[in-house]
C-alpha cells in the first residue's frame, strides 16, 4: 500500500464557492414540499430529501435559514412531500422561483389535513414536523410519515452540479 505523506492540503481555504463545487459532485434527488396554508398554496423544492428511519417511519430534507417560504409553511398541520420525476424540471425550477406563481397551472391534490402532493411524482408523503435541528446555515426537518403513495416508476429528477440530471465535470 503506498501512503501519501499529506492527503490534504494545510491551511486549505473553505471558501463557499469551492464547498458548493465539492458538495455538487454528490447527486441528489429532488422532492416537493408542500402544504395549504391560510387557504394558500405554500411550497418549495427540496434537493436534500432523504429516508431516515422505520421504526419510527421517519423522513428529512434541509431548508436554508434564510428561506422566506419555511417560515409559512412549517405552520401548516401536514405536509406533503412528492419525489419529482426526471420530467420534472421545469417544475422544481417554478417551485424554487418567486412564490406567488409556484404553483400555477400545477395539478396538485389536497389531503384532509392540508397535505399538497402532485399526483404526477413518483411517490408522495403525507408528513407531520416530528423535530427541527439547527445546522449551521440550515435547518434539518425531520418528517413522520403517516401514509405514502407510489406507483411511478420513472426515473427521478436528479440534482447535480447545480442542475437538473447528471454533467460531467467541466
């Protein structure tokens, strides 16, 4: 086995920009998160989606401290989380621009506790707030799950070097 005498550079600047590179590399799924809201239709997209655990059926996504959209939405009863297709880019696009036109011209189903999923995902997740743990910049959500759907079996939508599918380096 040959050792390298230094695996990593000494004094190696952390600076936003080359984390965000570095993190990139990493491919991620991409969910919707969503609810009504005051009679609103309150949501974002979320590409830190992942399972947690069984037993309790548990979920989580990252939201950015700075988001104008958690503050509303994380008073909402439920929420519901769909996991978009790889024909859902345009849509995460929409999802994560200004709020007032998120969700126009989206079909989107409605629970009796004020989940909103999109019946065109490849799974959706009716959720409650189970914990919110602080993380530096972001918050982590924890998610129980209460009932889920899924039928699709397209691919997912994938994030990946700051975009929609997967790119090689440049």
């Amino acid at each position: 086995m040959t050792q390298l005498s230094q695996p990593f550079p000494t004094n190696q600047d952390l600076d936003p920009v080359r984390l965000r590179q570095a993190f990139g590399i990493f491919p991620s799924g991409v969910v919707a998160v969503a609810a009504q809201v005051d009679d609103a239709l309150v949501g974002l997209a979320a590409s830190s989606f992942t399972s947690v655990s069984l037993d309790p059926p548990l979920v989580s996504f990252s939201v950015a401290n700075a988001s104008k959209t958690w503050p509303d939405l994380r008073r909402a009863a439920h929420l519901g989380v769909t996991i978009l297709a790889d024909r859902h880019g345009g849509l995460a696009r929409q999802l994560a621009g200004p709020p007032e036109s998120r969700f126009n011209d989206v079909e989107v189903a409605l629970s009796e506790h004020g989940a909103v999923t999109l019946p065109d995902g490849l799974a959706q997740f009716d959720t409650t707030i189970y914990r919110e743990v602080e993380a530096g910049d972001h918050t982590i959500v924890l998610l129980r799950l209460h009932a889920v759907q899924h039928a699709d079996h397209s691919l997912p939508l994938v994030f990946h070097r700051s975009g929609f599918g997967f790119r090689s380096e440049r």
